[in-house]
C-alpha cells in the first residue's frame, strides 16, 4: 500500500500569508496526486487534480505542485475561508486509493 | 446539477449490519465509478472502496474486505454500500462520491453518521 505523509501537521498562518503544505507519497505515484479541503462539518472539496490542475471553480490562489514522491499545495494569499485541513489522496495504484492524514491550517 | 443524496443516520448494535444508499442525478449514472469514503470523530478520511455502476465492478481496501459489499441500482441511480460485523471503530461519517477520471472524488454526498454502540 502507498502510504501518505503530510507536514506540518498544523499550520499557524495569518490571512494574506502563503501557505505551503507538503505531501510525501512513500514511493512513487507519478503525478496521480490531489488535494482536498475540508471545513467542519461539510464534506471535502477538489482543489487540484493530477498534482497541478484546478478543479472546476477552484480560484487561482490555489496550486499544486511535485511529481514522484514530493508535492506541493500552495495557497498563495490565505482568504478568511481558507482555515480548513488539507488532505492529499493518490490514485497511483488504481483501483486502490489512499489519503495523507491532513495539514489543518488555522488562524495565527 | 451534479447531486448525491446519501441516507439518514443510523444506530447500530455491535455485529449488525448497515446499508447506507447514495442516490445521484444532474449526470448520466453509468459514466462514473462512485468511491465510498468514511471519516471517523474527528479523524481523517479513509477510502473503504469504489463500485463501477455500469458494469456493477467493485474494488475494496484491504482493511474492508470481507466485511463490505458495494451494489447499485441504474434503474434509480443508486449505489449501496453495506458494511458487517459492525464494532464500535465503525462509527464514522460515511460518505459516497463521485469519481473524475474513475480517481478523484469530484462531488460529494453530503455524509450519513453511523453510530455503534451497545
């Protein structure tokens, strides 16, 4: 199983800051990686797709980076809305999927 | 529009049975696989397994198998996902979405709580 590390585990930002979230995939997963948004008590979102596409209506603050091992999810200027936990997910190994275990990015 | 409408809560005994149903509509059923997700109080999501609804084709994690069964219905646009045995480390929000690509999850239900307890 492909096994999915994301750091820091929480990060203290202010808004307007960036932020920049890792994701690190314990072998290679080419560029079959995503990334979520999760605020409390609703259901996760898209953001980016095959490492670096935006998913539909995803506003361009949000970026995604890396191929192999190491990714990336920027957010470039962080919007009050933007205070969620972040998760990656590999499609690497179809039809078997994993997810990291979230980079929860909160008010400094 | 897209929409997946998942089932209400439920409670559950230890070593019951739950069946949880996602109905879909805004898109043609057939054309996308379906994941089933869970999250667990306060944890992170764990991805339980995905169901082909055209040719009715499953996969399931490891961690699942045995004790899952995904099934659809294309006459209603409706996916199952039944888990058994059930114990108290099954008390999750459990979620289905819809899957881009057949990978990612691009649309999601909105959760159903299945609670175990004695």
């Amino acid at each position: 199983e492909i096994v999915l590390t994301q750091s820091p585990a929480t990060l203290s930002l202010s808004p307007g800051e960036r932020a920049t979230l890792s994701c690190r995939a314990s072998q290679s997963v080419s560029s079959y990686l995503a990334w979520y948004q999760q605020k409390p008590g609703q259901a996760p979102r898209l953001l980016i797709y095959d490492a670096s596409n935006r998913a539909t209506g995803i506003p361009a603050r949000f970026s995604g980076s890396g191929s192999g091992t190491d990714f990336t999810l920027t957010i470039s200027s962080l919007e009050p809305e933007d205070f969620a936990v972040y998760y990656c997910q590999q499609r690497s190994n179809w039809p078997r999927f994993t997810f990291g275990p979230g980079t929860k990015v909160d008010i400094k | 529009q897209v929409q997946l409408v998942q089932s209400g809560a439920e409670v559950k005994k230890p070593g019951a049975s739950v069946k949880l149903s996602c109905k879909a509509s805004g898109y043609t059923f057939t054309t996308y696989y379906m994941h089933w997700v869970r999250q667990a109080p306060g944890q992170g999501l764990e991805w339980m397994g995905i169901i082909n609804p055209s040719g009715g084709g499953t996969s399931y994690a490891q961690k699942f198998q045995g004790r899952v069964t995904m099934t659809r219905d294309t006459s209603t646009s409706t996916v199952y996902m039944e888990l058994s045995s059930l114990r108290s480390e099954d008390t999750a929000v459990y979620y289905c979405a819809r899957a881009l690509d057949a990978s990612y999850l691009d649309y999601w239900g909105q959760g159903t709580l299945v609670t175990v307890s004695s």
